[in-house]
C-alpha cells in the first residue's frame, strides 16, 4: 500500500492543498498506525498536515480509524472520565493527578493516558508514581472510583509511533491533536480535552460533535486537561451535538494566588496528598471544573 496519492492531495501547501473526505482520512491514517508506509511517507505526512491543517471531518476520520485499532479498556458502563496527559509541566506543577483523584473520589471512573513528548518536562506519569500509582501493564477492567494510568503504547502501538515522530523532526503532528480528542474505552465516557490556542477550541469542538461524544473543553494549564489553579478558564460542555458554554474565564486582578508546590514530581506529589487528606485547600478553579464534569456525567 501507498499514502503517496494522498500527499499529493494534501501537500499543496496551505492554499493549494485539497481536504480529504472522512473516509479517505481514515484510510490514510489507518496505514500509518499500521506501519505499512515508509518512513519517508510519515515525515510527508505529518509536515503536509502541520503546514495544511486538520480540518474536523479529517481528524473524525483520523479517529475512526484509531478507534479500529485500540486495545479499549472494558468500563462495564460506570460513568468514565477520560484524561488525555501529554504535555507535562514546564513551569506549573503537573495537577492532572489530582484532578484525577478528585473526579474518582465523586465515584467515578478515571482513565488517564499518555506518553512523554519531551524529556524535559515533568509528566503525569512521574507524579502517579511517586504517589505510588504505577502505569498500566496491561489492559484490564475499570470500575468506579478507580484511577488508572494506560500508557499510549499499551492502547495502540502504532499512535505511540507517531508520536515519537516528534522527538526526529522537532515538531507536533496530527496525533498529538488526535489523542486529546480520542476516548480509549469500550463504551461512551466524558473526553477531557485542552487547547493551547483559541482556534484550535473550534477545531475540537467540531470534531466531538461529529464523534457524537460528550466532552469538556477548556484551556488547559500548558495543555494538560486540568484548569489552571491560578485562575479559572472559560469551560464548554459538548453533549448531544450541542456545546454549552458553563464556566466564564476569570477576569480581573488576582486576590490571592494559590500556595504551590515545587515543580519535580515528589513535591507536587506531597502536595497532592496534602489537598487530598484536607490540610491544603482544592484550588477554586479545579474545584469547579470537577463539579462541571460531574454535572455532565450525570447527563443521559
């Protein structure tokens, strides 16, 4: 097989290039998670999409095709929240962990899923560890109240592949966009997603409504799907084909920031422990976002 006609589409440049059907789209990404293309077919990829863009309907079909190929986990219909965590923290404590702890103590079902991107960021991963919840080794069963941590390798082989792309050529690919849309379970859950630029908040929303999924979007702290714990972003609720619009941004002078922790892993981990055995306050913003993704999961 060959993707060559469909670069040949797409690698027009940002004004020439054609979109691709959502079919199409799902065939062509379909053979880049399998691995049946070059090498140098996957660099003409990923630098044809960055440069042309995904346009919903492509990335639908992106999802399609990843959904084909994963290794879902079994959540035997409890309410699930999925946690996307990829980017890591640069300058603010990694707090996707907490978030996770918070939404499994309301008695639901958390999937957290990701890989390190860069080697120089603290990642999710790092924290659970050192709040002794190792990764996943396996695919198994989740129940409510249960966290678990899969990492993107055990889910699908062929998306953690394309990730990696990124660590060669130095830039973001479509899969870096896929997997914070991408609910890796065997039944409907909640996809908490984050962008990083207000256009790309179009962009996902779309994609979701064409998905038929329920999801939380927001501007997530460095891209991880946690709010940030300084102030509170603007939050939308995607559910039923219609985005509601639940949190406004926070505007205005700050009365009083937040006591953090360090930035490396056991700190924020110590940290966490604190909020969570009650002798250090939940930030305000997290609070909130986890009474909207409750509010969502209660919706039928």
């Amino acid at each position: 097989m060959s993707i060559s006609h469909y670069i040949k589409d797409i690698g027009r440049g940002k004004e020439g290039a054609r979109h691709l059907s959502r079919a199409h789209a799902a065939d062509l990404f379909g053979q880049l998670l399998d691995g049946t293309v070059t090498d140098l077919e996957v660099g003409a990829f990923c630098l044809a999409m960055r440069i042309k863009g995904e346009t919903p309907e492509e990335m639908a079909g992106f999802l399609d095709a990843t959904h084909q190929r994963l290794r879902t986990i079994p959540t035997h219909h409890c309410s699930t929240v999925v946690l996307p965590s990829y980017n890591g923290a640069r300058k603010l404590p990694v707090l996707t962990p907490l978030l996770a702890l918070l939404l499994a103590r309301q008695g639901l079902a958390v999937v957290v899923h990701g890989s390190p991107t860069e080697d120089r960021r603290i990642s999710t991963q790092n924290v659970f560890l050192a709040l002794e919840l190792p990764a996943q080794t396996a695919i198994t069963p989740i129940a409510s109240g249960e966290v678990q941590f899969a990492p993107t390798t055990l889910l699908c082989p062929g998306l953690a592949r394309l990730l990696d792309v990124r660590r060669v050529v130095g830039l973001r690919n479509s899969a870096h966009s896929l997997v914070k849309l991408m609910n890796p379970c065997d039944g409907p859950a909640i996809v908490v997603g984050s962008y990083t630029h207000p256009e790309y908040a179009v962009a996902m929303t779309e994609t979701q409504k064409l998905m038929h999924a329920s999801a939380l979007l927001l501007r997530g702290t460095e891209g991880e799907p946690v709010a940030d714990p300084r102030r509170t972003p603007a939050m939308d609720a995607i559910h039923a084909g219609l985005c509601t619009r639940v949190q406004e941004a926070q505007t205005g002078a700050l009365a009083q920031l937040p006591d953090l922790p360090a930035l490396d892993a056991v700190s924020t981990a110590r940290w966490t422990k604190a909020v969570l055995d009650g002798q250090l306050p939940v930030p305000d913003p997290i609070a909130q976002q986890v009474a909207h993704i409750v509010r969502l999961s209660e919706k039928k």
